[in-house]
C-alpha cells in the first residue's frame, strides 16, 4: 500500500482524546485504530505483535542480518488526536501541485487555509497537500507518523536485499 493511502486511510479513524476520562485509552476510537493496525501488521507478516488492554501494539520486524549483532532500532508513535478539535467524520482531500495561494477548506463556514497566516506555506508551492474540510482535525499528528513507519517496514519486508538489524515498532495511546 502506499503512503498517502495508508495515511488517508488511517485519519478516517476517529482517534480524538479525552483528559477527563482518567482511562487508558480514553477513547473507544483509539483501541478500534490499535486493532485495525495489530490485523495490519500481522498481514505483514511482523512478529512478536502485541496489544495490551490499555491500546499499546508492539510488533517486529525481524533483521535479516547473521552472523554480527547489530543494534535494534525502534520506532514510536501515539494513536490519538488533539482532543482540541473532532475527529469524527474526517474529510480529507488532495490540493494538486499547490500555487502558494489561499486554500479554501470550507467555503461555507469561511474556513482558509492562508499563507499571509502561514507564511511555512510558501515552502510547499509545486508540491501536492492534504488538507481537511475545515471541519475536522486532520489527524497527521501522528497519523502520519503510524503511516510513515508501517510503510517503511513494509518496504523492508518486502525488499530483503536491504540488510538491517531488528526493527521494533510501538504506538501508544494518548
């Protein structure tokens, strides 16, 4: 799978945080977004996959290097979302080869993405971004990050000419 769908695939999950609950996780969302990643990973083929009551998953990717220890390297991520904004019902879309103009995330609510607010936007002009309705959170924090490690992974599994030592991943709740 690529990374852009495994990413807009992955902010459909609504992951949204609670302080006030005092429970790990404090959402429901984010142990359905640990399961889906857990069924992920094990069509992987990853090893040593675990998820705990409490919504951390771990799971490795075996090194393909014999004959030397090699140090293990390891990848972190959280699975929820700011608790500041919904994550319900997460709209994404593609802005093409952006213009380094104002992007119109709702025209109904008056929602613009601007680069007189932005002015990092203007580092982006010619490259393609991922925006929200104006609705919703988008959900890259750390939604990207989840995608950004599970694609690499795959990317080794599937390319053993590629030596490397032990990877572990873990992604946490709140």
């Amino acid at each position: 799978m690529k990374l852009v769908d495994r990413f807009l695939q992955y902010v459909k999950f609504d992951t949204q945080s609670d302080e006030l609950t005092n429970m790990t996780p404090s959402t429901p969302g984010q142990m359905i977004f640990a399961r889906h990643l857990r069924d992920e990973l094990e069509s992987l083929g990853l090893k040593e996959i675990s998820l705990d009551e409490n919504g951390y998953l771990m799971a490795t990717l075996p090194g393909n290097i014999e004959g030397r220890d090699v140090p293990v390297v390891g990848f972190i991520a959280h699975l929820d979302t700011s608790p500041d904004m919904s994550g319900r019902h997460v709209s994404p879309r593609i802005v093409e080869n952006y213009d380094g103009g104002d992007v119109v995330l709702n025209d109904t609510t008056g929602v613009v993405l601007s680069p007189s607010d932005f002015p990092e936007l203007s580092h982006y002009v010619g490259q393609n971004l991922i925006v929200t309705d104006g609705n919703t959170l988008l959900g890259a924090d750390d939604k990207a990050g989840i995608a950004e490690i599970i694609t690499a992974v795959e990317y080794l599994k599937n390319h053993p000419e590629i030596k490397h030592g032990k990877v572990r991943i873990a992604f946490n709740p709140d």
